[in-house]
C-alpha cells in the first residue's frame, strides 16, 4: 500500500468515526461499524489509531488544535471592548458552523468519564483557559471565581454550542430540513449581533435595543 493509500485510508477512519460519534455518540458506535463506514478492516483501524478511544484522540486534537488556532488571534487584539466581544463571537459561531461534527464531539466528551482521554481533555480545557488570558482580563474575568466563569464567555459558548447540536440533528431529518435551510450567513450575523447584545445589555436590555 502506497503512502497515498495509506493516508486514504487513515482520513476515511477519522472521517466515519466522526460521523457516527456526531449522529450517536461515542459509546453508541462500535469498531466494526466504523470500519464498514470507512471501508476497511478492523485491522486498519488498530494499525493507525491502536483502539476506538485513540479515534477519540484524533478527533480532540484536531479539535482542539483547530478551536485554538481559531480563537486565540483574537483574544490577543486590542480592540474597544464591545468591538472585541463581537468578533470573538462572530469567530467562535464561523468556528462551530464551519466544524460542527468535530465540535460536537469533542465538546460531548467533556462532562463524559472516558478514563482514556481524561489527560488530553484536562490540557485541551487548560490550554484555552489560558490562551484566552488576555480576553478575559479585558473582561475583568476571574478565572478562578466560579460564578463569573458560569455566566462569562463560557456560558455564551454552551448557547453557541446548544443551538449547533440542535441544528445539526435538524439536518438529519427531513421534515425539519425547512428550518435548518434558514439558517444562512445572514442569520448567522444577526444571531452573532443578538448573542453580543445579550451578553453586554441582558435580555431586558438588548429588548430595549430592539425598540429604539
């Protein structure tokens, strides 16, 4: 088998594990069923990933090093305060619209007790934290208070992620595909200019917004 033909076959292992991952979750898919997904024997996928939980690892990593790369540029502008918070949301929504199965899965994964990527999920969690550092400060953030870390940016983000999950399993059926056709670029922008409204007025004041 040539390089080529190895890395073919690697990339079709990651993408149809991803794929059941996102549709049932990890615990619901079997080795077997990746690998007839992918079209390739149970041997291969031991070969390049050693188990179902090193697939796992895979896709945190390419999560990860995707999210990281995306987010952290921004974090580190100097921009007035209400500018910044905007383009971060923007960035994260393009993010998870752009990547909405390795989002799904890698975020799943988190709350879930899989002893196997239980260090990787400890340095991926760290590792944001701390390359948001800047961002948050600017926010005047305490990291370390919890309460401000539940209703800070973290909790935007499960809003973001929330909504992703929901339009994603729109899209598997057909009778809500009407819905999740709806969802375009120019919903996005206003989606994005409601979620900075809420986070920077609340929802009293962003309705007071609205009505100007």
């Amino acid at each position: 088998m040539t390089t080529e033909h190895h890395k073919a076959a690697k990339q079709r292992i990651f993408e149809a594990a991803l794929a059941l991952f996102a549709r049932k979750g990890y615990a619901g898919v079997g080795v077997r069923e990746i690998a007839k997904k992918a079209e390739v024997n149970i041997s291969m996928i031991n070969y390049y990933f050693g188990e179902k939980a090193g697939i796992l690892k895979a896709i945190i990593n390419e999560c990860y090093d995707r999210y990281f790369k995306t987010i952290k540029p921004v974090g580190d502008e100097d921009l007035p305060l209400e500018e910044h918070i905007r383009k971060m949301i923007r960035t994260v929504i393009k993010f998870f619209k752009d990547n909405t199965e390795l989002v799904i899965v890698a975020f799943d994964i988190i709350p879930l007790d899989i002893p196997e990527v239980m260090e990787l999920k400890i340095k991926w969690v760290t590792g944001i934290r701390e390359g948001m550092a800047h961002f948050r400060m600017k926010l005047r953030v305490d990291a370390q208070d919890i309460l401000q870390e539940s209703v800070g940016p973290t909790a935007i983000i499960a809003v973001i992620l929330n909504h992703f999950q929901s339009k994603y399993a729109a899209e598997q059926y057909p009778q809500f595909k009407e819905y999740a056709a709806q969802l375009n670029d120019e919903f996005y922008e206003r989606y994005a200019n409601a979620l900075a409204d809420l986070f920077l007025y609340g929802y009293m004041g962003r309705k007071k917004k609205e009505e100007k």
